[in-house]
C-alpha cells in the first residue's frame, strides 16, 4: 500500500473528547472517528487489524474443532420469551416492530438460535461433542458508552457455542476452550488473568471472564502470583482472620460532631484516620432491615451481602427506615436500643478496639466502643486489598484494574432444557445435551493490545496483528535514486507474501518518521543519504534498535525479521 492513496489522517494533538489512552492513541493514529455517544466510524487501518484479529480467533477455534457459521441478526419475540430472555435483558437490547406488528431484538448473544441448530443436526450421541461459533456485529442500548471502543452501541463478538452429551464432556471441553483462550491472547500480546464471574443473564452453572491487565480498566480484579488464582475483586473471599476483642466494655463516650456526617468530615475535626471509625449502613434487603459494619476506609461489598442475605433486592434504607430503627441519618451506629434490625459486622472489625460510631442521634458520635459494646454476627462482608491472601493458596494477592476481553460459560441445560434439544443415547434413550458459550469482543480486543503496547511516541503493534509488517520511508522524493530503490524493495517484499506501507508523499522525513512511530509499523526502513554509500537504516520499533544495512542485503535482512518470533 501507498500512503499517498491510503486513507489515513492521522493528527499530532491529543484528542479533547476521548476517555482512555487507547482511545487517544486510535484516534489520533486515523484508525476511527466518532459518530456520536458509542457508536464510530471504523477506518481502514483499524479495519485491517481487526481482520488480523478475526483471522487469530478463527485459527484458535479451528484448534477446538469449531465451524463457522452465521446467524440472522434479528430474533423473535417469542424465541427469546422461551428461553426468558426477552426481559431479563432489560433496555439494553434493542427491540423492533416490523411492517407485520411482529416484534423483534437485535441479538445481544445466540445461545437461542444455537440451541435451535443443534437440535436440528444433532441426532445421536454420535454427533456430539458438537461445536459452532460465529463473529458478527452485535448492538446494545448502554445507558453510558464510555471507554471508547471497550463498551460502545455497537461491536463485533465472536460467540462460539458446544454440545454434549453429559456434564463431563462439557467440563473437559470448557477446558479446551480456556486454554485456548489463554494462547490465543499469548499470541495477541495481551496479558490477561482468568477470573470467576458471575453468570448473569446468561445463566448456568459457572463462568470464567478473561480480563486484560489495564490502568483505565471498567473492573477490578485480583488474581495470584503462586498459583491461577484470579476473580472479580467483589468476589474475592477475606480470610476470618481475626480473634474478637471482648474484654473491653462502657468506656465509650458521646462527643458532639456537628455537620459531619461522612468520614472524611469526621477524620478532620476529631483528628484520627479512617481506619479508626466503624461506618454503619443500613439496608433494606427484601423488605427487612440489616445494619452492616465495616472499617472507615473500606467500602460495603454489596453483592456478599446480597449472596449472604439470599436478598433478590438490595438498596440503602431510607430516612424513614432508619428512623424506625431507632437512630438517625448520617449518626448511625450499633451501640444502644435498636429497634427491628439485624446488625452482621465484617470480621475485620473483630479484631478492632476503641473505635469510633454514630451515637444514632443528630450531630453525636460515640468515642472509644468496643465489640463488647453491641451484639452482632460475622461475616465476610468487604472487598479485599493487597494486604489480603489468595484464598486459594494464601500467596500474594495482586489487586488491579482490567477490561473484560473474553467470557466463557458452562450453560449446562440452561437453554437446552427449554427448547427440549435431546439427543439419543447408546440406549436408544432422549436425554437433554449439555452446553456451553465463548465469547470475545473483537474492539475490546484491539484497544487492549493497544492499551498495553504503545510509547510517548504512540503505538507498537506486535508482528502478528500489524497491517503493515515495513515501512519504507523515503526521505526525499526528488531524489531519483532513493525513490527507484524503495519501489523496487517495496515490491520485492511485496511479492514475497510481506504487508509493505511505502511512504510515498512529498513530505518532510520528521513527518514520516512521526507517523511511522503514531501508527505502530513493527520495521521502518529509512531510504535516505545512506544510498549514497550503498546503505539504509532499519529501526525495530518494539526495541528502538538501528540496525545500518547493505542496501543489497536489505530485502533479506527485513524479510528474516519479519519472519522471526521476536517482534
């Protein structure tokens, strides 16, 4: 490709309308263009590394025994009403009414029309494990589209789906999968952590999200050093580490705190840290009222509650509710007569003492409590830190941000059991097929390798996803020599299977460079006053190496390059 008939503007300011630095970098390197709140405009450089990225997909689920096929975009009404999700989506997914008064969405995920193949092909246990998967644009209403690319109103997935005939085969291919995945973001250069997750929506019995490493990440997350543990930081168990501190009891005193109702008010006037106060929230969980404990500086994990509470609804209890317990917004604490309440404390607070509460009156707080001071239960109740201990090995916790790329799930009988999908056993018996999803996002994909493989100077794609694997440069283009022999190097490469980007304009060579670095070429050749001497520079952009070359040794020093395993 000729960069003067190549559709690429790329720009030297930093973007003011962007949310992430990949973001930054994507658009500042011509790759997309804002439409509106979530939705781009997707240029032709970032077209070609996404069909980079698509062909890696597709090598990976050919190591599955996967097919590609296509489903239609649009689903009925009463398709998703039998697998329940027609609402369970809720007003992220886009419905429509056509000419006819049918109604229609615009398939969020395929494990319905999955389901629906599968029952039509698969006939015997002979057929299974059964295996399909598709990559195809999909569309939802994000109340928020933010972080650019990583959560827009349209993106391409590529959702695979398996069969089989019992739970051990769907754990053993579930494995298969995420070993896979694993591989396939290896060779994408993306660190990821595997972490467990919630199921969702989609339902079934246990998944797994793959989630990119990223200082701008949507999630946190934790994960081990000694072993492979990783999990969403909200579900992360913290250990009951601690031995509860009863001996002290009723040398608690009132102080008056006016105007203080946070944490932040109350460290600066009583001149103690957040970990010295007891937050106390209360919740309304199915209509009954629990007051929760935690540390100053910590925050109430509210799906460990929920899950401990068994509670289908969970919101901080109003003004009134808390009235009604005997206290008062913003004061409220454990010490004294409560009324209707159940009071669970987390466990780090076990091992406090002389810490600080609401007095559970207007502008009171209660000075030096103790546990033995008020009567609750246990529970694990918190998120956990860095100074938590994997729960499975009790190595180092590593706490981080990161972007979900990949989800996979063990769907078990989900969706099978409600379109009846059997297949007939060894004994002539129906029995209902097991089954599993894979998901990737394709764009989360993309802003990830960028995320974690870009410089001040701007983008450093690996080998295997770049478009171009050389950029010629020619720094003069008047100068007869220098352009006669970077068509000819062009070419040469060209015809040996390499991607070449000649940069052909008339332009000056800080440009060029500039550019070259913005976008991310893995090997720029400079065709510059070195011909002269019968010489050309090569510079390796993921390591800043410049290597001088023999200008008839050039082709074959860049083609072994390119092909090394190193770039």
């Amino acid at each position: 490709m000729r960069f003067s008939k190549f559709l690429l503007k790329t720009q030297k300011e930093q973007p003011s309308d962007v949310d992430s630095t990949a973001m930054s970098y994507m658009v500042r390197a011509g790759m997309v263009k804002k439409v509106s709140a979530g939705l781009f405009h997707y240029m032709p450089y970032f077209n070609m590394i996404l069909r980079k990225v698509s062909y890696q997909i597709r090598r990976a689920m050919d190591n599955v025994n996967c097919n590609e096929m296509k489903f239609p975009i649009l689903v009925s009404k009463e398709t998703l009403e039998k697998s329940g999700r027609w609402n369970a989506f809720g007003k992220e997914m886009f419905k429509l009414v056509d000419r006819n008064n049918a109604e229609f969405a615009l398939s969020p995920t395929n494990e319905e029309y999955a389901t629906l193949v599968a029952g039509a092909y698969v006939k015997s246990y002979n057929d299974l494990p059964f295996s399909i998967y598709q990559i195809q644009q999909k569309h939802r209403d994000e109340i928020r589209p933010r972080n650019g690319l990583v959560r827009a109103r349209e993106f391409t997935m590529k959702d695979a789906y398996s069969f089989h005939a019992n739970k051990e085969d769907l754990n053993e291919y579930y494995q298969k999968m995420a070993t896979e995945y694993t591989a396939l973001f290896n060779r994408l250069g993306i660190k990821t952590v595997p972490v467990l997750a919630d199921t969702g929506a989609m339902g079934g019995s246990y998944c797994h999200e793959y989630m990119a490493i990223a200082d701008e990440g949507e999630a946190d997350i934790a994960f081990c050093d000694c072993c492979d543990y990783g999990a969403n930081l909200e579900t992360v168990e913290c250990a009951d580490k601690y031995d509860e501190i009863m001996k002290y009891k009723g040398t608690y005193k009132e102080v008056v705190t006016p105007d203080t109702k946070r944490v932040i008010d109350l460290v600066k006037m009583l001149q103690r840290e957040p970990k010295d106060f007891v937050k106390s929230m209360v919740y309304n969980a199915d209509g009954n009222l629990v007051m929760v404990l935690v540390r100053g500086d910590r925050e109430v994990n509210e799906s460990k509650l929920a899950k401990l509470l068994k509670a289908t609804e969970l919101e901080l209890a109003s003004e009134k509710e808390i009235k009604s317990i005997g206290s008062v917004m913003g004061y409220v604490g454990p010490v004294g007569d409560l009324k209707n309440v159940r009071v669970i404390g987390d466990y780090e607070i076990k091992g406090m003492t002389n810490f600080i509460v609401g007095g559970n009156k207007k502008e009171v707080h209660l000075m030096d409590v103790n546990n033995a001071d008020f009567k609750c239960e246990w529970a694990d109740l918190r998120f956990a830190d860095c100074n938590d201990v994997c729960p499975k090995c009790g190595g180092k916790l590593n706490i981080s941000k990161g972007n979900e790329l990949g989800h996979i799930f063990a769907l078990g009988t989900r969706y099978t059991d409600k379109y009846q999908t059997t297949y007939t056993d060894k004994d002539g018996k129906d029995k209902i097929m097991e089954m599993g999803c894979y998901g990737i996002g394709l764009e989360r994909t993309v802003a990830s390798i960028i995320d974690q493989h870009h410089d001040e100077k701007g983008i450093i794609l690996p080998m295997c996803v770049a478009p171009f694997k050389v950029d010629i440069v020619v720094v003069d283009m008047k100068k007869e020599s220098q352009v006669a022999f970077a068509e000819n190097l062009y070419n040469n490469l060209e015809d040996r299977e390499v991607a070449v980007l000649l940069d052909d304009r008339d332009e000056r060579a800080g440009v060029k460079f500039n550019d070259s670095e913005l976008i991310g070429v893995p090997i720029r050749v400079t065709v510059g006053r070195g011909l002269d001497n019968g010489e050309v520079e090569v510079t390796v952009r993921k390591t800043g190496d410049k290597f001088v070359v023999k200008a008839d040794e050039v082709e074959e020093f860049v083609y072994n390059l390119v092909k090394s395993k190193n770039l």
